[in-house]
C-alpha cells in the first residue's frame, strides 16, 4: 500500500518537529511538506537525514506543489479556521491537536466537513494514557459521588485551569446524568480550586512538569485515583498516527479519539 501523504501545519513548533520526526519512523506515512508562519528557508531537512521537504509559511504553495493527502496541524487557535477552509476547499483530510478552539469554530468545521465531503479529526489530547483517563473517570464518576481532579503542567502554560481537565469534568457529569455531591464547608474558599459540575480542579504549574492529572474519587470509607503522566511529547504521537491513518477513511468531522480507539462513550 502507498504510504500516505502528509504535510505539517506549525511545523517548526514543538509538537510539529516532534510529529516530523515521528513521521520519519513510520513507514505507512510519507512527510511531503511543511507550513510555518515563521518559515525563512524553503526547505526543511529532515530529521532522519533522509533529505529535504519543501516548507512555507503559505499553506496554500504546500498544498499546490507537495499534494498531500492529509494535513496535521499544531498551530494556534487562530489559524485554524483559515487552515480549514483551505484544506477542505482543495479536498485535503485533517487532524487537529491545536487546543483552545471555540465551541463556535468547531460547529463550522463539522459543518465544512459535512458540505465538503471530507474527513477532520480533532484532539485536544492525542495521549492515549489521557484518553483512557478520561474513560474510566467517567465509569467511575457514575459509582461514587465525590470527584476532584489535580491537573499539574509546566509553567509556560498559558491556560488554568486545562482544557483536558475541565472536558474531564464535564464528561464525568454528563456521564452520571447529575453532578457531584460537593462537600457543605469550604465550597466558596480560594483555596478550593475552580468549580465545575461539583467537582474541585485544582491547577500545579511547576517547571519540571510536563502534562499530568490525577482524578480522585471518593466515598464512605475510600478513594480511588486515576492518573495520568507524561514525561515526553512522544506520547502524543502513537494518536496522531492514529488519526492519519483513519481520517483517510472517513468523511465529517470526529471529535476525540474515543470512537477511534472503539471506547464506547461511558
Ligand atoms: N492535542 C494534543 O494532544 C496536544 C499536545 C500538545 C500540544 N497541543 C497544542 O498544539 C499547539 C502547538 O503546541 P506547541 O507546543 O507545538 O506550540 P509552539 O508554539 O511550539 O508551536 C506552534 C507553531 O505554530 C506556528 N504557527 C503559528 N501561527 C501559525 C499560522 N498561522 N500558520 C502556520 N504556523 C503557525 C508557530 O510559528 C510555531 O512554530 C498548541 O495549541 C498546544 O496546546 C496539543
């Protein structure tokens, strides 16, 4: 089978040199092209020392000249929109691990999605240690009552508390069809993390830290937590490969990779 073809949006970032590398490795996936707002060569060697892929800051030259089949993007929020207008105008598949999209932006992605035939993953967390956190918190959450969650990350991040623990809570609510019993003193302390559906997230930033949360859950006589670390951005890539090699397969927007991963919604 030909290996599929995939240019990286935000390709001199963090997570795009580590997803260049990654895709070096695999043999079912070809990189073709880069894109980076900040590019100033027009090509980008690649890490393997394999040779060297054409890079720009225009999405479009990319997309024009490299042809790929899908692009992954880890930009900014506020590239996403323009990139998917443009992906799915030229009949191009996406995966997106930029967080911090809004709720409104991801109505018209599906909607783009649906009206161009074409297949967009998004995942705020392409971590399948994270994903499977998420699935058994909200298992769990339906059998015991009281739930806070310790979300811990590196001190450059700009957001607190994270998307990934405030979806945690919100899923594990919706999951248990109520929320959850909140404890009669110190709801209104500073002390007591943000609230959010009964559930107290607490926010750790520390250098030393990568991206980790812990969901514990408590009732008469017991806790149980569930916790999640990373110690590399190489735990996000087994997702993204994932991804590409699904989104290929399907048409309109998937949110998440439950239904990848065959996770039926707890
Ligand atoms: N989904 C996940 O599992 C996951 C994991 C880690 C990070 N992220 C997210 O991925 C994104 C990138 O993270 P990072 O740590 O690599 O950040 P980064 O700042 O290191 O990299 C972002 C790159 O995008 C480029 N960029 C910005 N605007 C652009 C545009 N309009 N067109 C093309 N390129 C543009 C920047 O020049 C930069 O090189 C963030 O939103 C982050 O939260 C998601």
């Amino acid at each position: 089978m030909k290996p599929i073809r995939v240019a990286v949006h935000g390709a001199l970032g963090k997570m795009g040199q580590t997803l260049i590398e990654a895709l070096c490795r695999e043999p079912e996936m070809q990189i073709v092209g880069a894109t980076d707002i900040k590019a100033t060569q027009d090509h980008l060697p690649l890490p393997d020392g394999s040779g060297t892929v054409p890079l720009s800051p225009e999405l479009e030259r990319i997309l024009t000249t490299c042809q790929p089949q899908v692009v992954v993007d880890f930009s900014t929020a506020k590239a996403v929109m323009p990139l998917v207008r443009l992906a799915t105008e030229r009949g191009v598949n996406l995966v997106i691990g930029t967080t911090g999209i809004a709720a409104d932006d991801i109505e018209a992605i599906d909607g783009l999605a649906k009206a161009k035939g074409m297949g967009i993953v998004i995942a705020p967390n392409f971590a399948l240690g994270a994903v499977l956190m998420m699935h058994l918190a909200r298992i769990a959450g339906k059998y015991l009552d009281h739930a806070e969650i310790i979300e811990l990350h590196h001190e450059r991040k700009l957001d607190a508390p994270s998307g990934t623990a405030l979806s945690t809570a919100k899923a594990m609510a919706q999951a248990r069809g109520k929320p959850f019993a909140t404890p009669q003193q110190g709801g209104k302390s500073d002390s007591r993390g943000k609230q959010v559906e009964g559930i107290s997230i607490h926010s750790v930033r520390l250098p030393g830290l990568l991206a980790h949360q812990e969901v514990m859950l408590g009732g008469a006589g017991q806790t149980l937590s569930i916790r999640h670390d990373t110690s590399g951005r190489e735990c996000y890539m087994p997702g993204v490969m994932l991804a590409i090699r699904e989104v290929v397969k399907r048409k309109g927007l998937t949110y998440g990779l439950d239904s990848l991963l065959g996770l039926e919604k707890a």
